[in-house]
C-alpha cells in the first residue's frame, strides 16, 4: 500500500473538521490527500472520487452504483452510528469495508441526556404549559395537568441496551426509574452492570413499562419493530420516545397511536422522513415533542465526531483491520491486519 492515498470527506467542511482530519491522517505512510467535497449528485460524487481510496461520510449518493463506479476504493467510513442509508451487500459485494462510529467514542451522553429530556418534558407535558403561558392563558393550564403520573417509582423500558441504552439506564434511577431491558444481542453481564432487568420478549417489556425508549440500530431486522401490535401493547398512560431512528417505528401506526389514545404522547428526535412534511399530523399534536434529530449535538460531540473515523481510515490505508466493521463478511481489496 505505497504511494499517497486519496481520502474524500463528506463532513461539514468546516476548517476544524478537516484540521481535526488531517491531523489522525499525518501518520499514514506514503502520505494522504485530505479533499473535502459536498457532491449533489452521483456523478459529482463519483467525479470527485473515481480515484479515491476513502470515503469519510456517508449519505444518498453513496449508492451501489457510486461504489462499483470507484475501483480503489478501500473504506467507507460513517460520521455517524447509524449506516442504514449505504447499501451495505452492494458495499460487501464491491469489496468495500464499511465501518461506523458508534456513540461511545463522541455522543453517548448528548443522546443519553436528550432520551431523558423528553422523557421529562413529556412526563410533565413542558411544551403545553410553556405554551399555554406564553399565550397569556395561565389560568387554563391547570385543565392540561391531569393525568399526570410522578416520574419516580415508574417503569423505565429500554429497547436496545447497547453504549447508549445503558447510559440512559445508568442515569434514570437519579430520577427514580425502575429499568427494564429488552435487546436479545446484549452481553447480559453489560446490561446487568447499568442495572437493566433484561426480560425475555418485546411485548412483556411494553406491557410493564411506563416510558419506553429506543436506542436500537435501523436494519432489516428493525424496520418498523414497533408497529400498532405493539402500541396496543403499552399502556394508555405510557410515553414514547425514540431518539434513535425514525424507521424502527411505523409512523402511521404511531400517529393512529396517539389519535386513538393507545398511549399518552411521544418524544421524538427522528422520523421516517426527514425533514418532517409540513402536514404530518404529529406537528399539531399537543403530546408529541419533535425536534430535529439533534440528540447526538453539542459542541464537544461535534469537537470530537471525526477523530475516530480518521483514525479508523487511517488503520486500512496502514494495512490494519478496523475496529468497527459492518460488514465482517467483506473480503477487502488488499490484505488487512487483525490486531486483535
């Protein structure tokens, strides 16, 4: 692997980004041409990287068609956790590693602490008291109230208990939450540890639970996982809140959800389009916060976002295998390393 390599960033540009990049990328032997670059199209995309041999970024245009159309290319590496928007069998299939970035190395705790914001302010329905008083109408707030359950002693389901599931699980008992667990690929000894009950079914976890919240990865297996079957299953005085992806939920079933009092409202950071239509019904919903898909931001996340992408980029163009691989299956287009 001689000679200098060519990595295309898909990131925001920024010159902090890009410094940030250059900086993890220095060591590469033979040396690295950082081009950053915002394709509108795929044949921009495959102009600007015919030649490259690492995509940092993901997005629409990184379709099976961009891949086979770059012979060298050796890597795609996400920004984000989720990669539901590559084709990961074309990706397989063109001999490309993909790797993602999970929350661990730059935004478990953004998305932990936003779960439990909208947790709270739905518990205590912020949004329409906040609005109501901004309206001059205080004395009609007291009418909203009720129902209104205490957050402590309730029954906190987590559905998927990874990096972030078991961050949220460690912080809700602050507020008096009894944790439950549902994700049949967890290390049982992990989730014990964040004192997460682990139950056996998905229906027994939405059955018990008083807020449910999802932090599971979007793929076949999860696209719409939670549909009205399971919004029948929860409680009529139970929130939901997902701050993971909007396609692990059927939309519509959840709209009929919270139209037919299935359940008591929603907290929601992501979607099944986004940006959201201007006529989805959930915008003119007093129990459903939206807010747009921002859980993982803050400006330290943001500091740190791209130092282990560029790190795992830079151990293929080394010759190593990276830590977080997709696709395991993959057979590279030049011999890798395992380290471990």
């Amino acid at each position: 692997m001689a000679g200098k390599f060519k990595v295309v960033s898909l990131g925001k540009l920024s010159g902090g980004s890009l410094a940030q990049e250059e900086k993890e990328l220095a060591g590469v032997k033979g040396g690295v041409e950082l081009v950053g670059a915002r394709p509108t199209s795929e044949d921009e995309l495959i102009s600007v990287a015919k030649d490259a041999d690492a995509i940092l970024g993901g997005g629409r245009f990184l379709t099976p068609r961009v891949m086979a159309a770059l012979p060298k290319l050796k890597i795609i590496q996400t920004y984000s956790v989720g990669y539901d928007t590559l084709d990961i069998d074309a990706a397989t299939a063109n001999q490309i590693i993909v790797v993602n970035n999970p929350a661990l190395y730059w935004c478990v705790e953004e998305v932990a602490n936003h779960a439990i914001t909208l947790l709270l302010t739905s518990a205590k329905k912020l949004v329409v008291l906040n609005n109501l008083v901004k309206q001059g109408r205080w004395g009609e707030t007291r009418q909203v109230m009720a129902p209104m359950a205490p957050v402590h002693g309730q029954t906190l389901g987590i559905i998927g208990c990874g990096n972030i599931g078991r961050r949220v699980a460690r912080k809700a008992p602050v507020f008096g939450l009894k944790i439950l667990g549902y994700d049949p690929y967890v290390d049982k000894t992990l989730a014990k540890e964040a004192g997460i009950t682990l139950v056996k079914s998905l229906p027994e976890l939405l059955r018990q639970s008083d807020f449910v919240t999802v932090h599971a990865l979007l793929n076949e297996e999860t696209r719409h996982l939670i549909g009205e079957k399971e919004f029948h299953q929860m409680k009529p005085s139970a929130y939901f809140i997902n701050t993971a992806r909007g396609a692990i939920v059927d939309e519509a079933a959840l709209i009929k959800a919270l139209q037919e009092k299935m359940i008591a409202g929603a907290g929601l950071d992501v979607f099944e389009k986004e940006p959201m239509a201007p006529d989805n019904p959930l915008l003119k919903m007093d129990n459903v916060i939206v807010v747009p898909h921002t859980a993982s931001y803050s400006d330290a996340a943001l500091e740190v976002q791209a130092i282990n992408p560029a790190q795992e980029v830079a151990r293929v163009l080394s010759g190593r295998w990276p830590n977080n691989v997709v696709n395991e299956g993959v057979k590279p287009k030049v011999k890798l390393v395992r380290e471990n």
